[in-house]
C-alpha cells in the first residue's frame, strides 16, 4: 500500500507537488493521470527515496523508503527507462541489481522471461530500443517480487503490441494481490487499464475516482 500525506515538494521557486494526499490499495491498479508538469514523477521520486520531501510524508508498507530493509522486495518501480546503463548485458544488469539487493540469481532468468527479453539477454543494454528498454526496466521492477509497483508512463516507445503487453501485465500483477500505481498522461490509456484514478494538476489532487464512475458520466 502507498500513502502520500499533505506531500509538498519545491524546486526552487516551482511547486512541484503542493500539499497532495492519496492513498494506493493493493488488488487494483490505480492511474496517476495528470499533464505533463503535473508533479507525478516527482511524487514516485519522493516515495522511492530518490528525492527528498518538503514537508508531508510519502509512505511504502508505512514506512519511508530509506526505512525499508531491502526495498527492491518491497517496492519495485520503472521511471526513466531511458537512463539505464549502455555497457553491460540486460542480464549482467540484472545480476548486478540482485546481488545488491540479496536476490537469488535465479530470478534474474525467470523476470527477463516474463518481459520477453530472454533472447536479448547477452546484448548489450546499449543497442536496446526505447521499448526493450522499458521491458528491461520493468524487468528490475519485478527482480525482488515485490507487493508494490509504480510505473512511470511505461507505455512510452512500445509498438501496439507492447502497449497490449503492458496492459496485460498490470492487470495481472494487479489479480494477484498487489499494489499497482500506474502514471500517464493518456486519459485512453487510464480508461483500458485502470481500476481507480488518481488525478493531479499543478501538484495538486483534482479528482480520485473509480474508472467505472468516470465512465459513466460521458
Ligand atoms: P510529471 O511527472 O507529472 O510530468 P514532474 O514531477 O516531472 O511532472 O514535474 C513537476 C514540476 O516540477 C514541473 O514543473 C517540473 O519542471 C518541475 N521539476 C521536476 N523535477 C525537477 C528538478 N529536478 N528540478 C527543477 N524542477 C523540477
Ligand atoms: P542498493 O540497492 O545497493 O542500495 P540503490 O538503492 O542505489 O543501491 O539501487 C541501485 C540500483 O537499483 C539503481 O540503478 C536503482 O535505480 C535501482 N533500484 C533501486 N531500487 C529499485 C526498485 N525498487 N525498483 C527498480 N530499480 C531499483
């Protein structure tokens, strides 16, 4: 479960995120829908300890994530496919995340198979596409298994048959029991696979609904 309480977050004089407060249940998947500059990567940042928060609290399992003992088991996340490392292999990469984070090397084998990159698995993580790139990067987010998952506009550079895929799999993890926060700015994207929305602009929240009361309103 995710818990963001009157989160606040300033980048000098810009406002990232102004007192937001949501909650993230497990067994659905819940769309962080927002325009671009709305403060949904840095809302994910903060809860993943990559930023520090103003003032609030942005909570994993009820805790902060610099309190969490192996946070890869608890919390995985995609944010920026696009900045993972040219030089090793996809699978030399995973090894290296689940060695530091006290994964057995098995799972790195059993996530590039669910992501459909077992056959790229010895090339070089530099000659990926943006897509093969996102799979990689899910692939990290699932190394640990763990109950939490965020996912950063993941459908950004996928062929129709990866959006598709993306989809799939976020309903899946979703069904079995765990919490799935899933950000983009496509409305059409939230409407196929989203249980509930959370919707922010200027960092702050402008809606929580269900998907299915959305809908029927139009
Ligand atoms: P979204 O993910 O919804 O597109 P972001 O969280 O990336 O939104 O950005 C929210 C606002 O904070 C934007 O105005 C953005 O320019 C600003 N911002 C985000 N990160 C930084 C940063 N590291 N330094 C300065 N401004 C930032
Ligand atoms: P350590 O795991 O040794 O404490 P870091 O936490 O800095 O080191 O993580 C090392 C690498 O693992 C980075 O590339 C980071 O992006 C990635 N990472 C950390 N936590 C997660 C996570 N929950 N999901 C996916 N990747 C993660």
């Amino acid at each position: 479960m995710i818990e963001v309480k009157e989160l606040t977050k300033r980048y000098g004089a810009t406002v990232a995120v102004d007192g937001l407060s949501f909650r993230v249940e497990p067994g659905q998947v819940t769309g962080f829908l927002g325009p671009n500059g709305a403060g949904k990567s840095t809302t994910m940042r903060v809860l993943l300890g990559l930023d520090a928060p103003g003032s609030g609290e942005a909570l994993v399992n009820g805790r902060r994530y610099a309190a969490i003992r192996h946070p890869m088991r608890e919390v995985g996340a995609l944010l920026d496919a696009a900045a993972v490392h040219g030089g090793r292999s996809a699978f030399d990469h995973l090894r290296w995340l689940a060695r530091s984070n006290r994964i057995g090397v098995r799972r790195v084998t059993e996530v590039l198979e669910q992501v459909g990159l077992a056959g790229a698995a010895r090339r070089r993580v530099g000659g990926f596409s943006l897509g093969m790139r996102q799979r990689l990067g899910i692939a990290a987010a699932l190394l640990g298994d763990p109950g939490v998952l965020m996912f950063d506009e993941p459908v950004n550079g996928l062929d129709p048959e990866g959006v598709r895929w993306i989809r799939h799999l976020m309903r899946s993890l979703a069904a079995e029991g765990r919490t799935v926060l899933l950000s983009s700015h496509l409305m059409s994207e939230m409407a196929l696979t989203a249980d509930r929305l959370v919707v922010i602009g200027r960092g702050r929240l402008i809606a929580e609904t269900s998907v299915q009361d959305l809908a029927g309103r139009f």
